[in-house]
C-alpha cells in the first residue's frame, strides 16, 4: 500500500464534498451539534429523595413525614390500604416499582421484622465525551452513502478502480478522510470541554478518533455494495445506530466483569474509553487495539468487494417462494398470535386489551408491503401477483366454491389437537382470524385480497400450485391442516380455471365468509365430498389464458 | 398543457419512483427492519424475562405450612425450605427469604410483588405491597412505552425521508434522469412532485405496517392518528430532504445537506419532546402528539411548495 496514493484518495474525497457550493455545510452541521455538548456547564447534582412520590388513600405517619410527599393528586398509580384486622393486619400498597423512600418508610414501621434489601452496586454511566464521539460519528452517514455509492452511480469508480491504484489504497484513503475529519471534530470538541474544566484530561482524549474510525470502516464495508445514495444512506442509517448500541451495551455490561473486558469488544470498547468509564490505560489501549483490528478487518472486506454491486433481480422458483411462504407464516403468526405472549409471560391483562381485530389488521398490511414489494421488482407488475382479467365462467366457479367453502367448516374436527388450553387457544385463534366478526367488511375484503394476491397470486407463479397450497395451509391453518388444504386445493382449482386470475378466488373467499352466517352446521362428510366434487370440476374444466388487467 | 396530461405524467413518474425505490433491496430491508427488530425484542425480553424469572422463595422450616406453600404456587413462585433462608437468597437462587425476624429481599432481580406480599403476610409485617388484575389492566391501559416506541421508530422513517427526498434529487441530477425528466413536455413542478409523491406512499405504506404490527403485538392507544401523524412526518422529511439539496446534485456536496436534513427534522422531533404545545403545531413533532391537530396537514403541504419552488428554481435557470 502506497501512502502517496492513499493521501491522495484521501483529499479527493473531502475536495468533492467541500469544494461545492455546499461544501461548508458538513463542518458547519458537525460544529453546532459538538458545540453545545462540549460547552454547556455541569448540571449540580440533584439532592437524593428529591423525586416526587404521588400517593393517593390514607398514609401512616412515618409515610406522611416524607419531605417530598404528594398527596391524592394525579393518577392513582401508588396507592394505600389502612390495616383491616383480622384479615388486614398490615398496610396494603398498591401500585408497581414502589419508590425506595416510601419502601424505606414503610420498613421504618416494623419493629418486630428486620429487612435487609440485597442491592446491586450502583451503575457508573460514562462522562459526556461520549456524547461527543457519537455524535460526531453520527455525523458521517451522508459522507459515506457519498463515498462508494455516491461514486458508483455517478460512474467515477469505475476510472478509479482502472487507474494504477489499487482497492485497499482506495478504500483505505476514503477511510482515512473521514476518520480524520469527523475524529478531528471530536478531539477538537472533547479539548474544549477540558478548556472549560468540565471534563479533566485523560487517556479517553486517545480512544474519541477511533469512535468515527471503526464508524466509518464499518460504514464503508456496509454500503461497499449499494448501488447510489439512497441505498447507502438507508443501510448506514438502519445499521450504524444498532451496531453502535449493541457494542457499546456489551462493553457497558462486559466492563462490569472486568474493564480489559469490556474493552476488548471492538467499537463498543473505544466508545467506553471515550466516555471515561475506566481508569488507567491499559482499558484504553486495548479497546484501540480491538477497534483497529476490526477496522483492519472491515477495509480489507471492503477492497475485496469493491467490484461487486447489490443485485436488483426478480427472484422467482421454489426457493424464493419457500422463503416468502416462510416470511408470510412468520409476520401472520406474529400479527394473530403475538398477544398471547403476555399472558404466557403472566401479563395476561395486557393481551386483552389488545383488540383481536388488530391481528388481521397488521397481517394484512403486512402482505400488502410484500405484493407490492414482490410485483414492482416485475416486469409486469400486476400480472406477476395474479392481477388479470377473469373469464365469465371464472366468476360463476367462484359463486360455487364460495358456496363450498362453508360446508368446510366441520371439517376442522377431522383433526384431532391436544385437549391443551394453549393449543385450543392457539386454533381458535389462528381460524377466527379472517371471519365476518372481525367487525368491518372493509378489512375483511382487504384481509381476504392480500392473502391470495400473496399466496394464490404470486406464490402459485413463482413456485407452482403445490407449494401455494403449502404455503396456505402453513400460513393461514396450520393446526388446521384438513380444512386449510381442502380450501386452499379448491381455491388453487379456481385460480388455474380462471387462467391465473386471483380475484375470482377473492370473491369465493368473501361469498364463502358471508355465507358461514347462513349456512347450518353440516356433517364433516357432506363438506368434503362438496369440496371434492367442486374441486374435480374445476380442474377438468377448460383452462382461460389469462389477460392483464386493464 | 392541459391538467390531465400533467396528473398523468405525475402519476407514471411517481410509479416509477415507487418501482425504483422498493427494487433496491437495501432500502426494502431498512424499512422492515425497525418494526421486525422492536418486536422481535419485545417478544424475546418478554420470554427471557419469563424464563429467568427468580421464582423461589426461601423460608426457615416453622414457616412452611401447608396453607402458605399453596398460595405460594399459586402466585407461580416455588417455596424453598432452608435453615439458612439468607444463604439461599444471596446464592441467588430465591428472590425473597425469611426466618420470621429478617426478611432478606434481592432487589437486583425483577421483584415479584405477588411473592413479596404473601411472604410479608406470612411473618406479619407491617405492610405488603399488593397487586389485584383489574388493577395491572389498569396500569397497562396507561402505559406509553410501546406507543413511544412507534414514535421513535417514526422518527426513523422521519431520517429516511430526508434521504429518500435528497438522494432522489442528488443522484437523478447527477446521472442525467434529472434533466431528462425535466425537458419532458410536462409541468416542471411534476418531477419534484413526482418524487415527493414516491416517497410518501412507500414511507406511509411501511410506517402503517409498523403501526398495526406493534398495535398487534403490544397494543397502542390511538394506532390510526399515530400512523398518520408518522406517514406525514416521512412526507415533511422529505421536502426537507429535497429543499437541502436544491436543485443541485452531488458535485455541489452532498453529506452537509443531508446532515443538515436530518438535524432539522431530529430537531423538530426533539422540540415535541422538549414542549406539548409545540408538537400539536409543528409536523414530524407532532408523532408525539396523540391528537391529530393541524400539524399533519402542514406536513403534507411542504411537498407541493416545494415543487411550486424548484419549478420557480429552475424556470430561472
């Protein structure tokens, strides 16, 4: 690696970003958020037991002394029972995390008991130079979306790439230019706060440039692939913050054990030793150490990758189908099932107060995002999704399957469950998800629609009926399996008669939801055999060749 | 140049923004990613915290009656019988102990007040701390953590409007699809439209996803204004997006705008934070606000003056 070279990337990268009419803009953005961190004066420390404690009901003496109690205003969250004899002998308290003064006072009432309150050792937060490293860090997310993407599709890497220079060098100077300057901003604004006295100098002085370093190594190694700006600010944006958070929480909570811990976690480490969090320079040194090793790391990942682009395909066959089957089952379980978590958790309040309505509701959304995710990366769009135009005898098949579907219902005991409150639930839950209670016929059509534009419009497309089928009973039934796959073959049946169309099998679908009011509950044989008849129908009879929708 | 000619050059533009945008797999992964990552670690801090709940309860022989041992499985915890209750708690292994004169407590762990209080009603203390359904039902009708979540994932969606809006603007202005548009015989004001537009729906469509999955999940109290109040505060951020870069493209600088960008639309956020009264009036604060005020719809009519303006921009040259 050539210095020479490498300086020169360097300069080129901050003259592009400087020299233009905005040039000024970075330093003087970067400047005002440092500015105010670094100046503003220590707040005094707050006096212990100086928070507020609302309490409502009756209190005994040794609560009333509180010098900061409140008394019976504001919403009852604390709030106290006198002892009722013989069933009452104490006092009741009401309400969750009680404050450690009103506990300590309540404590101070006992004579007979004493209580001994085994605590953890207070947590030691690091000093504003965090702050300061962050932020500067932060900063760096437009410089970098500019640096690789930026450069790619404005087709200037390319020449540079050809030029005697080779991937390391190149990727090292555009590193090298943005560590220097949003490091440089740092440093410059942690020695204003030691000019001030609000912070003394020390090793963390040291760790603060390697923050916007190991930022910007994994920045670039992120947006190595992104083909412009918009693609490489969104990946820097959704990542940087989320890997900035979980490093730095492991050094945090690593540090505890043993701080050559915790600063041996890349990143995470030289955040904590910017912040003043250990003594001495062992930590400090080390957490460099690792920080520069993974920035090593990262640029040399990078300059191998160089060449390559994000791919914008259409992916089509059994496998992307089985990982949007898959996707499709997640997001529908945790829209339909996801409350029940709380009540597993001992939360059970909080899942009823969770609407059910709002299940099908997410799921619904959910797959809308996906189809039009799926369709505008076709070529035809509405075609790919199963949006073309039905034959006549398209919708009369429909009006009988939707008559069908209803039959079905009884054929749900055709499978036995476990006799288990969980799983009965769990059923229950998953079946009455798509059903005319939900409340609005709206958001039933709509439930309706983007189940089978997904499942029955581009998943039978990308990966054939079986898998649709499949995927619809994994998805919409899967402790229901006799029931979902009569359905989803005699659904599948429609779309093929109907020459790919899917709204056909949209219209079923609500006849056969509003029909389930009207139609009596039938032995399971009398729904299967309808379903069976229907169903061969449907598959001997001619085939439409599918037109777009206009 | 009649209206319908122009709406349809709007509309085919903003499809084609829309198609460009969800292509690029990176910028579909961003925008899932919020939601799935906040529910995801909801559900996992709720089973971790199920899991490795501390349910014992350690209490010297004498203590252990019948009586007690079934209200103590009752409220999900396990009695644990020591001659040294203390050792059992400080070996971590019961949350709470006694012997009838001390009560050892180890607040280091999530406190069961259930436990807490039959353990207190047990040696006869002078207070227990108490806890009924009705009254959690209560307190989880009125707690904002999960709606303050959404708030902050949309001021997630907020930052990617401000990149959408300049990114949009920078890398057609450079790679030519800028001009081209622009010399289509169309209104000028149809291709900043156009991308505002764009950006808007994708942004809203997701934030609304993000919406009713947390409502789903956790449970919002007012699911409906929050997705619009963050749909509109994406459509804010991405006028101000477009306005910090002008008309002009990356060669005039690209991150001190978009840095600029993002401080004013995380400074507006903050403003909300820092006074009420101002997240009921001014767009991307007013996330925080519950009630839809006026506040949206100013947000909403950024993106139109800021087409009037790069229209007025560049038929001056």
């Amino acid at each position: 690696m050539r210095l020479r070279r490498v300086l020169a990337i360097a300069e080129r990268d901050l003259r592009i970003e400087f020299s233009g009419r905005r040039g000024g803009m970075l330093p003087i953005v970067v400047a005002l958020m440092l500015l105010p961190v670094a100046v503003i004066p220590r707040p005094p420390p707050s006096p212990p037991n100086q928070k507020k404690i609302m309490v409502h009901g009756d209190v005994p003496p040794e609560v009333a002394a509180l010098p900061n109690l409140v008394r019976n205003v504001g919403p009852p969250r604390i709030t106290m029972f006198p002892p009722s004899p013989p069933e009452e002998p104490g006092w009741r308290v009401e309400g969750p995390l009680l404050p450690k003064a009103l506990t300590n006072a309540l404590d101070s009432m006992d004579t007979k008991i004493k209580v001994v309150n085994l605590e953890s050792p207070p947590w030691t937060l690091p000093e504003r130079s965090l702050l300061l490293g962050l932020l500067s860090a932060s900063m760096l997310t437009g410089a970098l979306a500019q640096s690789i993407p930026g450069e790619r599709a404005s087709r200037t890497l390319e020449p540079l790439r050809t030029a005697s220079v080779s991937p390391l060098e190149i990727v090292v100077g555009k590193w090298l230019a943005w560590t220097a300057f949003a490091g440089g901003m740092a440093m410059l604004a942690g020695l204003v706060t030691v000019l001030l006295g609000y912070q003394s100098p020390g090793p963390w002085l040291v760790a603060m440039p390697w923050v916007a370093a190991a930022t910007a190594a994994g920045g670039l190694w992120l947006v190595r692939r992104a083909n412009d700006v918009v693609a490489g600010a969104t990946v820097a944006l959704r990542t940087q913050p989320l890997l900035l958070a979980v490093l730095a929480l492991a050094a945090w909570v690593l540090g505890w054990v043993h701080p050559l811990l915790g600063a041996a976690v890349p990143l995470g480490g030289a955040l904590m030793a910017a912040g003043n969090l250990w003594e001495g320079w062992a930590p400090v040194l080390l957490a460099i150490l690792s920080t520069a090793l993974a920035c090593a790391a990262c640029l040399v990942a990078t300059a191998r990758d160089l060449g390559e682009r994000e791919q914008i395909h259409v992916r089509r066959g059994w496998g992307a189908a089985v990982a949007m089957g898959g996707v499709a089952a997640v997001t529908w379980w945790l829209a339909i099932l996801g409350p029940m978590v709380w009540a597993l958790g001992g939360a059970s309040e909080r899942t009823e107060l969770i609407p059910k309505v709002s299940g099908p509701t997410a799921g619904m959304f959910a797959m809308i995002c996906m189809v039009v995710a799926l369709a505008v990366r076709n070529s035809k769009p509405f075609e790919s999704v199963g949006l073309v135009r039905a034959s006549r005898f398209a919708w009369v098949a429909a009006l009988a399957v939707g008559l069908v579907l209803p039959l079905l219902a009884s054929a749900t005991d055709l499978w036995p469950m476990p006799a288990s409150p969980l799983w009965v639930d769990t059923r229950t839950r998953l079946i009455g998800a798509v059903t005319p209670q939900m409340g609005s016929p709206a958001l039933l059509v709509g439930v309706i629609a983007a189940q089978e534009l997904l499942l029955r419009g581009w998943m039978r497309r990308a990966g054939g009926g079986l898998l649709a089928a499949a995927a619809s009973v994994l998805v919409l039934a899967p402790l229901d399996p006799v029931r979902g796959l009569l359905e989803a073959g005699l659904l599948g049946a429609l779309v093929v008669a109907s020459g790919g169309a899917v709204l056909p099998a949209i219209l079923a679908r609500v006849v056969g939801s509003a029909m389930s009011h009207v139609v009596p509950g039938t032995p399971a044989w009398l729904g299967v055999a309808a379903a069976l008849i229907v169903g061969a129908g449907l598959w001997w009879a001619p085939t439409t060749p599918p037109t777009p929708a206009s | 140049m009649n209206a319908s000619r122009a709406f349809r050059g709007w509309a085919w533009l903003t499809g084609s923004m829309i198609q460009r945008l969800l292509r690029e797999g990176m910028v579909l992964r961003s925008m899932v990613l919020p939601v799935a990552l906040t529910v995801v670690v909801m559900v996992a801090t709720v089973a971790t915290v199920t899991w490795s709940r501390v349910r014992g309860v350690a209490v010297s022989p004498a203590l252990a009656t019948p009586e007690f041992r079934e209200d103590i499985e009752a409220a999900g915890g396990v009695l644990m019988v020591s001659d040294t209750p203390e050792a059992v708690v400080r070996a971590g292994d019961a949350a709470f102990g006694t012997d009838g004169a001390t009560f050892w407590a180890d607040r280091s762990v999530m406190p069961s007040q259930a436990l807490e209080g039959l353990i207190r009603r047990q040696i006869g203390a002078a207070w227990r701390p108490y806890e009924t359904h009705e009254r959690r039902a209560v307190l989880s009708k009125s707690d904002t953590s999960s709606t303050n979540a959404i708030q902050f994932i949309g001021a997630i969606f907020a930052m990617y409007g401000v990149v959408f809006g300049a990114g949009a603007v920078a890398r057609d202005r450079d790679d030519g699809t800028l001009d081209a548009e622009l010399s289509a015989a169309q209104p000028m004001w149809v291709t900043p439209l156009a991308r505002w537009s764009a950006a808007t729906l994708v942004l809203g469509l997701f934030f609304t996803m993000s919406v009713t999955m947390m409502h789903a999940v956790v449970g919002l109290e007012a699911p409906w204004s929050l997705a619009i109040s963050g749909a509109t505060a994406s459509s804010t951020a991405a006028a101000v997006g477009m306005a910090v870069i002008g008309v002009g493209g990356k060669t005039q600088g690209f991150a001190g705008p978009m840095s600029a960008g993002l401080v004013i639309v995380m400074g507006l956020f903050s403003l909300g934070l820092y006074e009420p009264w101002l997240a009921r009036s001014l767009p991307v604060a007013s996330l925080l606000d519950p009630n839809l005020g006026v506040a949206p719809l100013i947000g909403l009519l950024l993106g139109p003056l800021y087409a009037w303006w790069f229209a007025a921009r560049v038929a001056r040259g």
